[in-house]
C-alpha cells in the first residue's frame, strides 16, 4: 500500500508538471502570437499615413536640414550645414545618409523604415509593460502605443524623434533587464544599455542628461536591494555611452578648439527661450551683431563664440527678468504638455479634423490614466521612478529652453505605460468581482 501511495503521489507530480508546462507553452506561444498582432497593426497604421500624406520636407524646416547633411555625407563632403560643422546631432543625418546609399535618394524608404521602427516601438513598450505590471499592463499599453495618432503619424515625416524614440525605449528596455540580470547576463545588457544610450545621445542631444541622470538614479535607489543596480552596472553603463559619443567629441574638438561633446544648440536654443522677444515658443533670433553661418566664415571657427555669446546673454537676460523668466518657464511647460484642442474647428468637419479629435480623445484617457495611477498607486514609485522621469527631467529642460508639442513624443510612451497600470488594475478588479473563483491576473 505505501508503495502504491508513492507511485500514486509521483504520478500526480507527474502530472502537475506537465500541465504547468504545456500552460508555460501556451502562455509563450500567445504573448508571441500578441507580439506579432500587435507589430503588424502598429506598421499598418503608420504605413497609412505614409502612403495616405506623402509629406516632403519643406525648406527651411528642421527635415529640409537633415535631408541636406544626409545628402552631403552621400557627396562625400563630410557632415555639415554650410560651415557649421556641430550645429546638429550626427546621427539621424548619417540614419538618412545609410538610407539614401542604398536606395538612393527618396522619402519612401526613409518613411517605411521609420514606420518599421515606430512598430518595434510598440514591442519594446509593450515588454516593458508585461515587466512592470504583468500581461494586461503589457497588453493595453502595447495597443494604446500602435493606435496613438501621434506617435502613427510621425514616421511619415523627417524628424529625429522616428529614431530617438526606438532608440530610447530600447534602452529603457535593456535597462530593466539589467537591474535583475547577474554576471554574464549583466555584462550583455550593460553594454546594450550603454550603446544604445550613446546612440540615442547622438540623435537627440536631451538624451545624454536624461540618461545619465535616470542610470544614477536608478544606482542610488537600488544599490542596498538584493537585486541592486550596483556600481559595476552603472560603471559600465555610463562608460560605454560615453565611449559610444567619444569619437564625434574629439572630432568637435579638432574642428573647433573647444570641448563640445555632441552639438553647440543647447546654446542656441537657449537664447531662443531666454530674450526680450521670447514668447515660450521657437522664434529664430540671434544676438545684435551676430554672423550667422555665411560662405565666407571659415568653416567651424564661429559657432562656438556664438553659442556661449548666446549662453552669456540668456543668463543675463533671466536674470534681469526674474518675473517674466518663471512666466516664460510656466508658458513653456504648457505649450509642451498643452492638450491638442487647436486648429479644431467642427465646422470644417474633415480628415485633419477627424484626426485632432482622435488625438484630443487619447490625450484625455492617457492623462487621466496617469493622474490616477500615480496618485494610487504611489507604493510603486520605486519601480515606476525611471518613468516618473522621463517625464520631469524633458519638462525642466524644455521650460528653460522653448517647447513645441512634438518635442513630448519620445516621452508619451511614459504617460501611456503609467495610464496602463492602472486601468489594468481596474480590469482584474473587474474580472474578479464578475468571477469570484478566479485569482488576481497579472
């Protein structure tokens, strides 16, 4: 009998584990299932837009500019504007120039390759949910990414965002992995995070601060957890980005004798959001007296006078003016964040209409959701911190700056995973008080 009690009890472990994996097995096979669904809908989407506006820079906007350095890289004359050789991130340019070898010159490659990338966005939030919250988190902010008419739209056109984006969220995603990783894993993904964070600096200059301050963070708040972000990680995370943009500073360097380490627009830009005729949004203005990027100058000599020229009178400016910097600093972090009610008129009910209603809808949901969930769920602030800043250290960079509202979309997919949390609570909430039977479902 205690023989028959043994077999019987082995068998029914038997059992259980082969029912837990064929349950592992199907789960796998769904979430792949899932990945590929959602990947096909999201490139459908932006594929839409693409072929539905076929959009040409036009000239003198920040595309036309890529589109001309790309080209020049192409003629084999090297990456400048006219003579300014650091007055733009050389890594999308060079996106453009790789593109334009091998297809030649034309948007549509350009355009579908972008779209491609904005759908492997999608994946790589919709992972980033699925650890953070489990499946429904996953899966809603997955869906919420593929449909967002912003985010759709954007590949159609020639910004730095259709690389910034990718770039970004892939490393967020290394990042995660990371923190629980051990050696040799972790050797993998410090070096991910740290090439991809480098690349993305080299897209969009925001990039370098806004990791080096999320990769300390994230040191500072794990380092005494048992699966701590430790100081060898964020040693090697750091040296690698940093290694990544090495090159092109030496390069700013040679050129022009002063240490740049990837553009001289901060001070631009600085200038733009801190002056006598500043309004909080872009207006093109430089110091009286200012020669600007003419054939005769010599190449490089002159944007790094004129940038700390900007730099200097901007902190002056602000400084004189306290009153009216904070208002441009209010203004500025609405013209950032502001809701996209503009340029709606019901009246001329059409396709542009349709769309900036869809976009208004998602903006509603999306904020409410993150309102909520970040004043409910305020016990998670440590696992959600790296999205918390996101989207805090953009906004104060932007109100010291000036902000246009395309310049939050690498950051929307922060508000769509903090909205996702929340309304999947609320569905395993639902689901459970429906069934009562059925546990909590991540």
């Amino acid at each position: 009998m205690l023989k028959l009690s043994v077999m019987s009890n082995g068998l029914k472990s038997t059992l259980i584990s082969t029912e837990s994996i064929t349950t592992d097995i199907k789960q796998n096979r769904f979430f792949e299932a899932w990945g590929i669904g959602l990947f096909l809908l999201a490139l459908a989407l932006r594929l839409f837009f693409v072929f539905y506006l076929q959009p040409t820079p036009s000239s003198g906007s920040d595309p036309f500019y890529y589109d001309q350095a790309a080209r020049g890289l192409i003629a084999g004359e090297g990456f400048h504007l006219g003579q300014l050789f650091a007055y733009i991130p050389p890594f999308y340019p060079s996106f453009l120039a790789a593109i334009y070898f091998l297809f030649g010159h034309s948007y549509l490659p350009v355009q579908i390759i972008q779209a491609l990338l904005g759908a492997l966005t999608c994946i790589f939030v919709y992972l980033i949910g699925l650890q953070l919250g489990g499946k429904r988190m996953g899966m809603l902010a997955g869906i919420l990414m593929a449909l967002h008419p912003q985010l759709a739209r954007y590949p159609s056109e020639l910004w730095t965002e259709n690389l910034f984006i990718p770039l970004l969220w892939a490393t967020l995603l290394c990042l995660l992995r990371l923190r629980l990783s051990t050696w040799p894993k972790s050797l993998f993904w410090g070096i991910a995070v740290g090439l991809l964070a480098g690349l993305a600096s080299l897209t969009r200059e925001i990039g370098l601060p806004l990791m080096i301050i999320i990769l300390f963070v994230e040191y500072l708040l794990r380092k005494k957890s048992n699966n701590h972000f430790g100081l060898k990680k964020l040693m090697l995370t750091t040296s690698i980005m940093l290694l990544v943009i090495l090159p092109w500073t030496i390069r700013n360097y040679i050129l022009l004798h002063h240490f740049v380490p990837i553009t001289i627009v901060g001070g631009i830009n600085f200038y733009q959001g801190n002056n006598p005729r500043a309004n909080g949004n872009f207006i093109w203005i430089l110091p009286e007296g200012t020669i600007w990027n003419q054939p005769w100058q010599t190449r490089g000599s002159f944007e790094y006078a004129v940038s700390s020229k900007c730099i200097s009178l901007g902190i002056k400016y602000a400084l004189t003016n306290p009153l009216r910097s904070c208002k441009l600093g209010l203004t500025k972090y609405w013209l950032l964040w502001r809701p996209p009610y503009y340029k709606i008129n019901l009246d001329q009910l059409n396709s542009e209409m349709l769309f900036r209603l869809v976009w208004l809808l998602f903006y509603i949901v999306i904020l409410a959701g993150t309102v909520i969930g970040v004043t409910r769920q305020r016990y998670l602030w440590p696992q959600y911190l790296f999205l918390y800043l996101i989207l805090i250290v953009p906004s104060l960079i932007h109100m010291i700056l000036f902000a246009f509202t395309r310049h939050r979309l690498p950051f929307i997919p922060s508000l769509i995973l903090l909205a996702s949390s929340i309304l999947s609570n609320n569905l395993n909430t639902i689901r459970n008080g429906l069934n009562p039977k059925n546990e909590t479902i991540s």
